[in-house]
C-alpha cells in the first residue's frame, strides 16, 4: 500500500471512487507480501501490483465490479486442482486479496495517514475484511501509538483491534487478525487486516561472534531489520551471517555515532553489545548510553560488568546514563548455549518494550497484555 498511496490520495482528492486490492494473507510461496496492493481509478488506469501479473486481470474485474456495487469483497487465489486452468498463481501460493471502493466518504481519515507517512510517523490501518455481520466490512481504525480513531462499531472490539495493531506496527508489520464477532479474543467471525506504516525496527548487534549469529537469526524473526558490525574484517562476513540484513566492518562507536548522525536510529533501536573486549565495547557503550534508544545490552560475567561501570565511569558517564544499560544481558532463563542466550535477550527486550515483568505468567493475575 506503501507503494499505492499517494497516487490513492491524490485521486481521493479529486472526487475519485478507486477500486483497491490488497493482500492481507499468503501462504506458501506467494509473489507479494501482505499489504501489496493495486488500485483501479475510474479511467480503467492500473497501479500496483498484488501478484506479480499472476491474477491482476480478475482483480482488476472485481474491483471494477466491487465500485459499481459498493459492496467489499475478500477472495482467495491459488492453484485449483479441479481446474487448471481457474485463476491461479503459477508459484503454486495462496493470497487472499480484499477489494474495496475508497473514496472520501469511505476513507476520510486518508488524508491524515498520508501525512503520517510522509513525516515518517507510525501509523497503521486496521480494516474489518470479514465479519459474519456484513454491516462492520470495510470499518476501519486508524491506529497510532497513543491514539486511535475510527468507526468500529464496538468499543470491545476497537479496544482488542488496537492493542493487537500497535503490536504489528511496532515491529513493521502487516497482517490479518482474527477474533469473535465482537472482537474476542478466542473465536471466529472476524478477520481484521492491518496495515502498518513503520519501518522495522533496528537492532544492532556489535561482536562477530557465535551468540551474534543467534541474535541476528532471532532478531529477524521477530521483525527487527538486523545489522552486525565488528572491526575485524576475517569474523565479520556474509557467509557467517546469512539472516542479518548487513554485515558492517567497522570500529563498532564510530559506526553508531556515524548511524546516530545521520538519524538511522531511534527510541525502537535495539543495540546488543557481545564484543567481550573493553577496547571495543567501552567506547561504544560511551556513545550507546548517551541516545535515545530502545535497549543496550552488554554481554559479560559479574566481573566483566562491575570492570565495565569502573571504566565508563571513568570516561565520565553518569549514574543515570549507566542505568540505562542492561548488563549482564538478557533475562534469568539459565541459558546455556548461543541459541538460548539470544532468547533471553530477546526476551529482556520484549519485557522492557511492553512493561512484562519477566516472570512466569502462572504466579501473575490480571491482564496478560499491558
């Protein structure tokens, strides 16, 4: 949608009925993630792409058919084993694809999502793709971190919709969420596609070492975009790296300072610090504790650490700038291996995003969701 929205804004502007595909679930070895989309304007002109040129044709007919009637639709395309020759995708994937007609009535929060994005603000557009009611398809909420706003029709829905969408846009995500018809959070009946506008966010991991390599694999499952940069050009390399986005060889303070600068890091950027030699991490501890930034995490033993605070003491950092560090990293799993070190650090980082508390939820009460 990305792709599609300022040519979608400009033709709302102007008094234009567009029909709007979008991808909002794949499975298998789909062309285009969720969230792709194509639009079709009143004089037939095509932009985007929810396939690659696989079903665009049918979808170009149905969203035609969806503006004259009015009416939504959620359909499926994929390989048909009856019929061969049925509108399919010839990567043998499966994409459920919603159409709608948008225009200023059916969308007036447009305008103020296209100013998110353009201030490079987190937003995200949660739209009811399929309900048992069909009255709630095509209500939408336009969801930001401390806000959101809307017309679905029910409070504990809107209220579940949200908390769930601020989970997606938070790590950049898009994707269909499902509930009861009155947004349950167990149950069918409603399916909600999110669509957010955010980049992912950034974890740094500093240190070409075993326990980076699990870090970079974790940390791109859990959406983050994934760089690992160490000044020793013979460790850091592609090849012992595959799931990071960027290798980086570099001192790894000259390269945040360099990042922080060109202002490529933010209160989301998580930095992992594994480099276990104060040549290199106590500089770049120097520069870390000193921004805004989600987490910092120093790997190290009791020893390590208590060496460390000496040493960033010295070069002048403050009681409440070394509070912000969290060392020895990760959180009391008894971790062992690489593997299991790298969950518990994610899991340090996923309790201090959304305020858990780290213990076991059997010895908690109340709401499991903060």
């Amino acid at each position: 949608m990305r792709d599609v929205l300022v040519e979608l804004a400009r033709r709302v502007d102007r008094g234009e009925t567009v029909g709007v595909g979008t991808v909002v679930a794949t499975f298998s070895s789909a062309p285009r993630p969720p969230g792709a989309a194509m639009l079709v304007g009143p004089d037939d002109a095509v932009v985007g792409s929810v396939s690659g040129g696989c079903v665009e044709g049918a979808v170009y007919e149905l969203a035609k058919e969806v503006v004259e009637t009015g009416r939504p639709v959620l359909q499926r395309y994929g390989v048909s084993d009856d019929d061969a020759f049925a509108v399919g995708l010839t990567c043998g994937g499966i994409i459920d694809v919603y159409v709608e007609a948008v225009s200023a009535e059916t969308f007036p929060e447009l305008p103020e999502v296209l100013e998110a994005v353009r201030a490079e603000a987190p937003v995200a557009v949660a739209t009811v793709v399929e309900h048992e009611d069909p009255a709630w398809v095509g209500r939408r909420l336009v969801v930001r971190p401390d806000h959101a706003t809307g017309d679905v029709p029910s409070r504990r829905a809107a209220d579940a919709i949200t908390d769930d969408a601020r989970g997606l846009l938070a790590t950049g995500r898009s994707g269909t969420l499902r509930y009861g018809p009155d947004g349950q959070r167990r149950g069918e009946g409603m399916a909600v596609f999110v669509n957010s506008f955010e980049p992912p966010p950034r974890l740094l991991v500093f240190g070409a070492i075993d326990f980076a390599a699990a870090m970079a694999k974790l940390g791109a499952f859990l959406g983050y975009r994934v760089t690992v940069c160490d000044a020793r050009p013979v460790f850091a390399t592609r090849s012992r790296f595959p799931e990071a986005d960027e290798v980086v060889v570099d001192w790894p303070h000259r390269y945040l300072a360099a990042q922080a600068e060109a202002g490529k890091v933010d209160e989301r950027t998580v930095v992992a610090v594994l480099t276990h030699d104060p040549k290199f991490d106590v500089p770049l501890l120097e520069v870390a504790l000193r921004l805004k930034l989600g987490y910092v995490g120093a790997m190290g033993s009791r020893r390590t650490h208590d060496d460390r605070l000496r040493r960033l003491r010295e070069a002048g950092l403050t009681e409440d700038e070394l509070a912000g560090l969290a060392s020895p990293i990760g959180l009391d799993l008894g971790a062992r291996t690489p593997e299991e070190t790298a969950v518990s650090i994610a899991a340090e980082v996923i309790a201090l995003r959304w305020g858990g508390g780290g213990g076991r939820l059997t010895r908690t009460d109340g709401s499991i969701h903060k």
